[in-house]
C-alpha cells in the first residue's frame, strides 16, 4: 500500500482572446495546381481544399498544358504554378495557357528567388507571386489577391 499526495491547486481562469482568423476563404473557385515537388503539391493541393477551392493538380507543364488543350477541358479560374520546373517552365505554360484562356488568372511560386531567370519573369510579368516555403495564411492571401486581380 502506498499514498500518492498531491499540492492542492485552484484552477486558474481560462482566458482566451477572441483571435479572428482573417484567412480568407474560396468560394469554390477552380484552381489548377502545377508543382513538380510531390512533398510540396501535396501540402498545397490540402491547404486549397481547405480553404474551399476545387483543385486540379498535375505534375508538370506538359502534363497541364495537354490537359487544357485537350477535348472538354475543365475550366480553371486560377493557374497555381511553379517557375522553375523541368521540360515546361511555369512561366512559358502561363503564357501558352493565358494565349487560349485569356480569362484564367495566373499566379507564380518558387523557391528560387535568387534565380535571374525566376527574377526576371516575376518582374516583367506582373502576375503575383509566392515565394516557398509559404504558410497557409500566406497562400491563401495570395491566391485571393490573384483570383480578385483585374
């Protein structure tokens, strides 16, 4: 037999701020995701549905592309891209895409920020940008200001 004694203890009041999550939320929009890292697409693809997007998501330019250029291709309001990825860059795919959909809205990411070629298409393009790695606050501000942009 043994005896366990404890310190008595009063509850300490719980106060919680009432923290407003200013996140903003999709509205079922389309959204086609294109990143060549699985790690990353997979991250991102979560985040969006979380957010109340509908999501697409392909591995790559090529694959993107014949996808949009095929037969009954579905309709995306925004083109989630990397820049730098191998065969069919983000920013040719944008630009092959935006020459047959002129009304999808376009938004690049990369983790190569140093890059002069990533530089370089993120500034003459004027397409918003994200730079890797992001949170889901900053992704999801991001793609609202892309969805809203005129």
């Amino acid at each position: 037999t043994f005896t366990v004694l404890l310190p008595e203890m009063t509850e300490p009041e719980l106060q919680f701020e009432a923290a407003e999550d200013e996140t903003p939320l999709g509205r079922y929009e389309n959204i086609l995701l294109v990143e060549d890292d699985e790690a990353v697409r997979a991250v991102t693809e979560n985040i969006l549905r979380s957010l109340g997007y509908e999501v697409h998501v392909e591995p790559g330019g090529a694959e993107a592309l014949a996808l949009c250029l095929g037969e009954n291709p579905p309709r995306f309001d925004l083109l989630l891209t990397d820049i730098v990825m191998p065969y069919l860059g983000g920013h040719e795919l944008a630009s092959r895409l935006v020459s047959v959909r002129p009304e999808m809205k376009v938004m690049f990411m990369s983790g190569y920020v140093d890059d002069p070629t990533v530089l370089q298409a993120v500034q003459e393009s004027n397409i918003p940008f994200l730079e890797k790695p992001f949170n889901r606050t900053q992704l999801a501000k991001k793609v609202r200001e892309a969805l809203e942009q005129r």
